[in-house]
C-alpha cells in the first residue's frame, strides 16, 4: 500500500510538472535555456565526476595492493670468521658486501571490521551532496529566470498603460490647440499640456530603461538576446498551482532541496560516528612476497661468485594483525566530535524549517493582501474608466476644465498601474512559495 501511495505521489508531481510546462511553455524554454548556458552550473557538476572517483578509490581499498621492489645495498664491514684447516686459513663470510633483492609484494585487508564499507557509503552520501548541491543551484536559476520573467511582463504592461496616458494627453493637446484658435483657451493651458506630455514621455523613458535591464539580465542567464521572446500581451499566468502555507510546507519536507541536503548530511554524520568508533579496532591482513635475492649461503673463502651464481628465489606468505594499544584517545576524541555534528545537523534542520515556515507564511500573507487589492482595484479601474467617459464628454462641450480632464485621466492611469502591481505582486508571492517549497515547473 505504501509503494501505491508513492507511485501516486510521483505520477501527480510529474503531471502537474507537465501541465506546468504546457500553461506556461515560453517560461520553461527560458529556464531550460539558462541551465543549459549556465557555466555555473557546469562547475558544480564537476564535483560530482570527483565524487564518483573518490568513491572508486575508496572501493580500490578493498583490492589487494600489489608493488615490486628493487634494492641494492654496500655494507661494510661484514661479519666473518677465520679457521685455520690443514694449516690454511680460510675466511667465512657470513654475509656478502653487496647485497640485492628484487620482489614482487603483496598486501590484502581480510578484515577491518566493516570500516572500508563504511568509508564507501559516505562517499556515495558525500557525492548525493554535491547532486543536491547541482539540484539546489538549478532551482535559485530557475526561480530567477521565473522573477526576470514576469518583472518584464510587469514592466511591458505598465508602457502600454503609459502609451495610452500619452495618447490621451496629445488628444488634450490637439483639443486645446484648436478651442486657442477659437479663443476658448488660454496660451497657460497650452503650455500646461506640453509639459504634462513631456512628464509623460519623462515616465515613459523610464519604464523603458527598466524593461531594457531587465532583458539585459535575462539575456545574461540565457546567453543569448532576449528582446522579443517575451510577447507584449503576455499576461500573468503562472506555471504553478496554487498551495497554502501549511500545505507547502509539508510537501517541502520532502521536496525543498536544503532539508533533502541536510538529511544527506545527517546521514554522513552518522557514517563518521560509526567509523570514528571503528579508530581502535584491529585489522588483519594477508601479506605475500615473492623474488630473488642474494647473501644466502656464507661465502667459505670470501670470494664473490658471479651474480646468477648467488641469487636464490625466495618467497613469504604470513597474516599480519595491528591490534591499536594506545593512542592517546585519539579514537574516543574523534567519536565525540562526530556525534556533536550530528547533533549541530539536527539543530540546523529544526532553523530551517524554522526559516521555511515563516517564510512561506509571509509569502501567503503578501499573496492574499494583494488578491484582495486586486479585486478593489478592479472595482476602481472600471469606475475610473467610466469617469473619464463622463469627463471626456463634458471636456469636449466645454464645460470641463483641461485641469479636471487630466485628473480623470491621470486616476485612470493610477488605477491601471496598481492593479498590474497587485498582479505582479502576486506572481511573485506565488513563486516564492513553489521556490520554498520545492516546486520544479521546468
């Protein structure tokens, strides 16, 4: 029953993956596009090449280490003896002046009493860690590209709010000028309105210069130029779902990388204790040599023979047994330093999720404060919109003042601005939360 749930659990997440990407395909293909470029990125996953050899040589431990030798050593003097036999003197040497050996060693690790093989499991949690590390530094690119993203949506909504303004103030310009011909407006009110036009393309400007750094920004991430592959009418739709607070944060449990990190780590501690407490164990080994050497019989008359007469081919086979005595403590020390960081890991996850719970709180907080503006500030662009009807009619039939028609139309331009802010603020709360809790919409 447990396997069911959890084959359930990954089929949903891999749905709502691919509806993620099928709400939203041009954010997907921006994100993809910037893990694809990021040389950051390709750094990171170096670590886990090096990974994978430190836990090959922690496995090449396990094999037996083979090694040849070759030495030629002068003494001098060595040890002899004369006797005197049938009246000559005869010298014994026991033991020739120059003394070779060449062999060939052997030395193999029978038991260690699981230290090895724990050694290669942390190198397999260490190397998880470095996967986190890529999957972690994926997920901040991929939520910054989300950012970069609807900051542009924002952005080049907010110049079309501010084109329209600008076309109603050269509308007013236009109107004004012909009622001066007509001498029904004074040469101030002309005035006025250019300088209000210039505010406006001041403001403009501006907007512009924003949306310009934004698409820099992109454009840095992606490696390629971004202008035009964000279209004008894009709107706010966001390629996640919607989650609550306490909702998010059980599913960052399992999903949010830093707790899947730090979990790896504990995991690590763990292995440093168990091996801390192996420091004292013995370990016994096979050890084997096979080769030639000299100086095995003592020369009778002192006299050195050729070479290929002394050599003899010898071998060594034995078991060899290290038994630690005292060391200080140095293993009871190492123990207790391991157990303290993994008890560092278990306060690191409790701030954490401490971390992680407020955050996502304030993170629904902005979302719900600026859903309920949004719904006020549709109420106040729709009213807005019919002032203006209202003053551009009566502004046209002179009974509106150029001071008042602008107040109309500057409300409309302020009611506009802020229900895309309260959009905008919304998608940003919404992606902080999937970012909190883990959310992969690529």
């Amino acid at each position: 029953m447990k396997r069911y749930y959890i084959l359930m659990a990954t089929v949903l997440l891999q749905s709502s993956t691919l509806l993620a990407q099928e709400k939203n395909p041009v954010l997907g293909q921006l994100v993809r596009s910037a893990l694809d470029y990021s040389p950051k990125i390709k750094e990171q996953q170096q670590l886990i090449t090096i990974g994978d050899y430190k836990t090959k040589i922690q496995e090449a431990a396990k094999q037996p280490v083979v090694q040849s030798e070759m030495s030629v050593t002068r003494i001098d003097p060595v040890a002899k003896a004369n006797f005197a036999m049938g009246g000559t003197n005869t010298v014994l040497s026991f033991q020739p002046n120059m003394n070779y050996n060449a062999n060939i060693a052997a030395n193999y690790v029978i038991a260690d009493w699981g230290r090895q093989a724990l050694n290669i499991e942390k190198s397999k949690l260490e190397t998880n860690v470095s996967r986190y590390g890529i999957d972690n530094l994926k997920n901040n690119y991929a939520y910054q590209v989300a950012n970069i993203y609807y900051g542009i949506v924002y952005l080049q909504k907010a110049i079309q709010v501010q084109q329209q303004q600008l076309k109603l103030v050269a509308d007013n310009e236009k109107t004004i000028a012909d009622r001066l011909k007509q001498g029904d407006a004074l040469d101030y009110d002309k005035v006025a309105i250019q300088v209000r036009y210039k505010n406006a393309e001041t403001r403009l400007v501006d907007l512009q210069s924003q949306l310009e750094k934004q698409l820099i920004y992109l454009s840095s991430f992606i490696g390629k130029d971004a202008h035009g592959l964000i279209a004008n009418d894009t709107d706010f739709d966001l390629p996640t779902n919607d989650l609550s607070a306490g909702t998010a944060y059980e599913q960052a449990q399992s999903e949010n990388v830093e707790l899947k990190t730090l979990k790896e780590k504990d995991l690590i501690a763990d292995k440093d204790v168990k091996i801390a407490s192996l420091a004292e164990k013995p370990t016994l080994s096979i050890v084997g040599q096979a080769g030639i050497k000299n100086g095995y019989l003592p020369r009778i008359n002192g006299e050195t023979p050729p070479i290929d007469e002394d050599f003899k081919f010898n071998t060594v086979v034995g078991l060899k047994l290290v038994v630690p005595i005292y060391s200080g403590h140095r293993g009871a020390y190492g123990e207790a330093i391991a157990k303290v960081n993994r008890e560092m890991l278990k306060y690191s996850v409790d701030a954490t999720n401490q971390a992680l719970k407020r955050e996502l709180e304030v993170a629904q907080n902005d979302y719900n404060t600026a859903k309920d503006k949004l719904a006020l500030s549709d109420k106040n662009v729709y009213q807005a919109q019919y002032a203006l009807q209202l003053a551009e009619a009566r502004y046209k039939n002179g009974v509106l003042t150029p001071v008042e028609i602008e107040a109309a139309q500057t409300a409309l331009r302020e009611a506009q601005l802020t229900q895309l802010q309260y959009k905008y603020m919304m998608a940003l709360a919404k992606i902080e939360m999937n970012r909190l809790t883990g959310v992969k919409f690529w």
